[in-house]
C-alpha cells in the first residue's frame, strides 16, 4: 500500500475564459477552496499541494489548508499542459508514492468522491485512474435539426 500519497491542484493566475476564476467567489467561499476542503477531509492525502504562478491564490490557498508549490512561469502559459505543470512539481516535491490531480474548477468533488477513488486505485491492479462524468446531452444542428435525438 503506497505510504505517501499527495494531492496537487495546479491553479495559475491567467485565466482567460474566467478572469481569476480559481478565487472567484462560490457559494461564500474562493472556487479553489472546495477541492481543497474536500481533500483535506478526506484523509486520503498525506498533503495537500496547490501548485501556482500567482501570490494571491497563493495566500487563499495556503488559508484553505493547501501547502503551496510555486511553479516555473513556463508551466503556467495558455498553451502549457497540465502534465508539464506535474513534472516541474515532482522535481520540486519529491517522494511521492502517489499523486492525485485534483481540477479546482470541481466544486462539488466531496471528501468521500476521493475515498472511493482512491479505494477502487488500492483494490485494483492498475497503475493510475481516471475519474469521469456520464453525461448524455441532446445535439441540434444550426438549423434546429436533432441530431442524437429523436423527439415523438
């Protein structure tokens, strides 16, 4: 059973579709503090690591619970993936047995969505895991045809 277990939440300050959407206020609290929450009451995480180019999410995250990792401005660009924001955390944190990316824009991520996950990674014989959403959205066409949809 891994011994070290760390969750990161990779936050930059850019946001282009939401200004500052990773503090943004929901529901009496900054976006990026109900992942935090949720993984601090898991118990799952040996820590917590929020990992940023900008000092304000920075200090809210660090008031969340959150040990803060501040990463190289190349990780944090548009066009930079998350994964390079992954690798320049591990050659800055190193030892972990496990690493658990946590999205900040999933406010409703509850402390035992990541028991259960991590509970499914321990029993399984896998090597990583993925957690996804069923979803199922009816499509129109741009002349209001249904195009997954049958309508009677």
């Amino acid at each position: 059973m891994p011994e070290r277990v760390i969750a990161l939440i990779p936050a930059r300050g850019g946001s282009r579709g939401i200004p500052r959407k990773n503090i943004v206020d929901v529901g009496g609290k900054p976006l990026i503090a109900w992942c935090i929450t949720s993984a601090v009451a898991s118990n799952v995480f040996a820590e917590v690591w929020v990992s940023t180019d900008d000092i304000e999410i920075a200090n809210i995250a660090r008031e969340w619970g959150a040990s803060i990792h501040m990463r190289d401005p190349i990780t944090a660009t548009c066009e930079a993936s998350t994964e390079s924001a992954m690798l320049d955390f591990l050659q800055s944190v190193t030892g972990a047995d496990v690493l658990c990316l946590i999205q900040a824009t999933s406010p409703l991520t509850l402390p035992e969505h990541f028991v259960e996950a991590f509970d499914a990674f321990k029993s399984g014989d896998a090597d990583s895991l993925v957690t996804v959403t069923r979803r199922h959205v009816f499509l129109w066409s741009n002349d209001g045809e249904p195009l997954n949809y049958q309508p009677e």
